[in-house]
C-alpha cells in the first residue's frame, strides 16, 4: 500500500518535471541554434576552425555551448575543464564518454553529422544544464 502511493508520487513528480522543462527550453535558449530537451546554459556558439574547437567545461556549463562544423566532417574536440568540479565530455551515440577532473585536458574526435546535430552532455551535472550540441552546418 504504501509502495503503491510512492509510485503514484513519483509519476506525478515526472509528469510535472516534464511539462516545467519543456517550458523553460523554449523560453530561456531562444537564441540557441539547436533545441535541447532541459535545462540549457548557454554560453555561445562557435565555429570549429581547421576542423577542431576548443571547449572549456566550467561548473556547470560547456563553453561554447553550440559548435558548428562542416556536416560528415571528423573534428577535433580539445577539452578543458576549468571548473573546481569532476565533469564528462559524454556523448550518446556515437558513443564518447571521458571524465576530467579538475584542470584535466584531453582531446576526443567526434564524427559530425551530415545534417542536424550530436548533443553532449556532463552526466553529473546535466540537469543543472551542463549540455550542448555540435550541429551541421
Ligand atoms: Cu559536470
């Protein structure tokens, strides 16, 4: 029984999270060149150069947020973490998952799409809007 009311809390719980952060997606990343479901700390786009980009991982954002690269092109990502926290450069598919620590740089490739965009994401701290995407273009 009392199993029974944690569950119904839970989906109310989700049902809620889900329809606060569809709204805050639209209305706080307007200017963002790729929507992203959550929270999203935009800290700009940029345009990789020689086919790579640099990207600082802070507490708790990635900088730039946006990177966009020629479509179906390999880039070179240089990472950085210049916050005071452990973060990960993590994508789903195709699949990076690295973990700096603090001060840590490391240098991953990522295959760019021929159109749209692979996102990524800190998995410890992407509710806080620690994501972005790197889009064809
Ligand atoms: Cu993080």
């Amino acid at each position: 029984m009392r199993k029974a009311i944690v569950f119904t809390f839970a989906a109310l719980l989700l049902l809620a999270a889900c329809g606060s952060s569809s709204k805050s997606s639209s209305s706080g990343s307007s200017n963002a060149p790729v929507q992203l479901t959550g929270q999203v700390t935009n800290k700009g786009t940029a345009t990789a150069a020689n086919g790579s980009i640099s990207i600082q991982a802070t507490d708790f954002a990635f900088s730039p947020t946006f990177v966009k690269a020629p479509g179906g092109s390999t880039l070179t990502v240089n990472l950085k973490n210049a916050g005071q926290s452990t973060h990960t450069f993590t994508i789903d598919s195709p699949h990076v998952d690295q973990t700096l620590a603090p001060g840590a740089t490391m240098t991953v490739k990522v295959t760019v799409p021929s159109s749209g965009s692979v996102n990524f994401y800190c998995r410890f701290h992407r509710t806080l809007g620690m994501q972005g995407a790197i889009f064809a273009g």
